[in-house]
C-alpha cells in the first residue's frame, strides 16, 4: 500500500508514519515544516526504507500540481493548532486550515481514499451550552459560542473542513472519513498542550505547579491507540463518508489528578496551585466511542499512567 501523509512530520503524523512503515507499507510526507520539526526523532524516521519526504506549502497551488498520483491512501493531517498559535494568529489559523483542504478538493481524483483530520472543537460550543451530552457523540449539534472569539478560528476552520470533505467526496467520488481527535497526547507533541508544558515545568523545578484549568476533566488518549483508529477506519469500507470520535474514554481525569500524576512520574516535589484555564475552554470532555467500536472494534490499550509516563521520559531525554 502506498500512503501520502500531508503534514506528516507533525505529531500524530509522525506516530502514523512509523506505524505505517512497521506495517510494510509506502509512505510519503509533505509538510512545510512549520508545525512538525525537523529534529532527531524525525531524522531517524526519515531514513527509514519505504519512506519519501518533501518539502511543501499546502496552501500553495504549485506544490498540489507536483504530487504524484496513485495513493492507495491520503492523510490530511496538515492544520495550524495549538491554543497560543490560534490566540496569536487567527487569521493564519483560517487561512491555512481552509486552503489546505479546499486545495486537496480540487486536486483528488475520483476513487481515492482520504481521511480528513479534525477535533472535538467543533463541538465545545454545544457542551458549554448545556444541549450536548458528555460523553459526547458524533451526532451532537455542532455550534460556534462566539465567533469573535479567536479560539473558535481553529473549530470553524475544522468544521469547513469536514463539511468539504465530506460533501466533495459524494460530489468528486472518492472515498473520505472524518476522524475527531480528543485530547491525543505522546512523545514528540510540542509543548503547547496541558501534558507536555505541565510536565516540563515540572521537570525545571517549578514550585508550586501552577495548573491551569486544575477543576476541569478530559479523557486523555495516547498517540498509539489513536494511530490504531485511524488504521482500523482506513480498513472499514463502512466508515466512508463518516464523522469518528477517537479517543480513549475509559479514563476521565481531572486536570488536577493529572498534575498530581505527572508530579510523581517525574519525581518532582511541588504544590499543586490550581489557576484559571484558557479562554473558551470546555469544563468537561469526554467521547462516545459507540460508533468508532462498531465500526473497528476498536479499544484503547495504553492506560493514562502507561502514557504519561512513556511521555515524561521523552520529554525528561
């Protein structure tokens, strides 16, 4: 199977790769570089047999003309994210998001198989308006709680693109899946999610810890069992022309639990001092699998304490 990863070279692209390569199979990856980095861990994959790497700017129409054809999958993983780029630039955030999908649309061909990466953002508006249920499924109202709010550039940004993908694949007859991320968290993350910044400050003696968000919960999922998501969709015919949850909801945490957890993996000792959360943030999230374990039979493996602590290690190298 030959695969092409856009924005591979990011963090859930990363993983995806080298699940792929261990699987036997061709990968390719454009990305621009500006999100994913070109460090020791990406080096180390990209010497990998089976596996080509470009440089590319998805929302120029020149590096879609130089794709080759002939994928027996595509994953559009490219986006810019993170609350601090999104608060900062909104606009990029729109601009980039859009384009890159709406450039896949006129560049797929009729009979490929594409799976569209987007988030559980899409939805927070509708959990912090009491009309959605948590756990959450893929049929809850999708709404936007104030689209002067810069936060939302990134939901509104996703929501197109589902929308395109979805509709382009009835209307260009190629074969498309939506996969809603929630709180997917691992090595090789960056540093702008509540994971990796508390454990890194946790690392460099922060006393006390500040947590941020510390009375809200999420259901944390390691990349590893995410990565086994998108496999198992990408092999279910019955998937097409589906919105996914992926996710891990056997493990509802507590931010503040979380701290607690990340203090004693990497040995620190610190007060936990709760601070207020993000703009926007939602106070709970959590998905209902239902649909993704009908359609996969898919369950996560890797427990939170398993995650977090292959993660603390990571960033403590």
């Amino acid at each position: 199977m030959k695969a092409l990863l856009l924005g591979g070279a990011g963090f859930i692209g990363f993983h995806l790769a080298n699940r792929l390569l261990d699987d036997g199979h061709e990968v390719s990856i454009v990305d621009d570089f500006s999100r994913g980095r070109d460090d020791a861990d990406f080096a180390a994959l990209a010497r990998r047999p089976r596996l080509a790497v470009a440089h590319g700017d998805l929302t120029d129409p020149a590096t879609w003309r130089a794709l080759p054809r002939g994928w027996d999958q595509i994953y559009l993983l490219a986006a810019v994210v993170g609350v601090r780029n999104v608060e900062a630039d909104p606009v990029r955030v729109v601009r980039v998001n859009s384009l890159a999908v709406l450039h896949l649309l006129d560049w797929i061909a009729a009979g490929e198989h594409v799976f569209f990466a987007s988030t559980s953002e899409v939805y927070a508006g509708a959990v912090d308006a009491g009309i959605a249920p948590v756990p959450t499924g893929e049929s809850t109202p999708v709404t936007v709680g104030d689209v002067t709010a810069p936060r939302y550039a990134y939901a509104v940004s996703k929501l197109l693109g589902e929308a395109a993908v979805l509709h382009g694949a009835r209307a260009g007859d190629f074969r498309a899946v939506v996969g809603r991320f929630h709180n997917v968290y691992g090595p090789r993350m960056g540093t702008d999610h509540a994971i990796p910044e508390l454990t890194l400050r946790a690392l460099r003696g922060e006393r006390p810890l500040r947590v941020p968000g510390a009375a809200q919960t999420r259901a944390f999922c390691f990349v590893d069992d995410a990565v086994e998501a998108m496999v198992r969709l990408m092999a279910c015919p019955e998937a097409d022309g589906r919105i996914v949850h992926i996710g891990d909801d056997t493990a509802e945490t507590g931010i503040a639990d979380l701290a607690k957890l990340i203090l004693r993996l990497t040995g620190a000792d610190a007060e936990i001092e709760p601070a207020a959360g993000a703009p926007g943030a939602v106070n709970r999230r959590c998905p209902d699998l239902t649909r993704l374990r009908a359609l996969t039979g898919y369950q996560p493996t890797v427990s939170l304490e398993e995650g977090v602590r292959r993660t603390v290690e990571w960033y403590r190298r």
